[in-house]
C-alpha cells in the first residue's frame, strides 16, 4: 500500500513540476531570430523626459511602437508616444520615433510588433528616476518572480507526505 501511494505522489510530483518551465518551453525563436532591433541613447531618463528610439530592420515592415509601465509608471497620464501609448510606423530599414514625456517614475517597457502582434524586436526597458510625489521615501522595487506556484508544489508535496505517514499508521495499526 505505501508503496503504490510513494509511486502515486511521484507520478503526481512529475505531472506538477513541468507547469513551472512552461514559459521558457514556449518559445519558437531565440532573440537572434528577430529582425528588427530598438536603440535609445541611455535606458535611464529623467521625469518628464522626451526621448527618441531608433529602430532598425532588415525589410520594410508596418510596426507598432507601444510603451508599457509597470507601478506607478502604469498610470494612463505616465506614458505618451507622440500622444498616445502606441503608435503605429513603416519602418523601410530603420525610422525614430519620439517618445515622451514619461510623466512617472518606474520602469517602462517599449515593444515592437507587427500589426497582427507578433514580436518584430526584443523589448526594451526604461528606467525613469526622478521624485515621486506620492511621499514614498526610500521605498525598494519589486523585482524577481512570483515564488507562489513554487510554494503550491511544495505545499502539496507536504500534504502527501502527511497522507503516506497516515495512510502508514493506519495499516500499521491493522496489522497488528
């Protein structure tokens, strides 16, 4: 009996830990596979900053240039690609496009795509520092993965380890 239950906590065990490499296994294409590429003069802007990107491609290709926050950043008043937060271009070799002003502190994410949302360019991250106004002082950015899916699984590694001690118990007991 405690045997077949080991067997089924490793079959379960098996089953469970592939889901955290799924993302990784996900992808068609490494990053040399893309044909265009963004640049920016310095990823670290200054509040309220105006900057220019420079994207170069090995075709002519109608992009989307869509700029991204995340914490405070994420505001709907924080990002503006020429006014907005995406922008669509053709890009015949290479173009710029302005972005700005970044009206927040945080980090922020420029992608590029084509028009049916597929990556044309690995994106870029911009870091905007400058004085937050919310009071915060000192506060540390969140950085890392979520550890919650790992902590799932060895929730439930625990929770069969109790069955089998039970489960162990139990035919001890009737045995004898």
């Amino acid at each position: 009996m405690l045997r077949r239950l080991f067997a089924a906590g490793i079959a379960l065990a098996a089953l469970i830990l592939p889901v955290s490499a799924t993302s990784a296994a996900a992808d068609d294409y490494g990053p040399d596979d893309l044909p265009c590429d963004i640049a920016v003069d310095s990823a670290t802007v200054a509040l309220g900053a105006t900057i220019g990107l420079s994207i170069a491609c090995d075709g002519t290709y109608t992009a989307v240039v869509t700029v991204t926050g995340a914490g405070e950043a994420a505001g709907d008043e924080a990002v503006a690609v020429a006014g907005t937060s995406s922008e669509t271009v053709t890009v015949d070799g290479s173009a710029t496009v302005t972005v700005g002003p970044l009206n927040a502190p945080g980090a922020y994410t420029v992608s590029l795509t084509d028009t049916d949302g597929n990556a044309l360019a690995a994106p870029l991250t911009l870091t905007v520092v400058g004085a937050a106004d919310d009071g915060d002082e000192g506060g540390l950015a969140v950085t890392g993965p979520t550890s919650l899916p790992y902590l799932g699984v060895a929730g439930g590694l625990l929770l069969l380890g109790v069955i089998a001690l039970v489960a162990t118990r139990v035919s001890t007991r009737r045995s004898s």
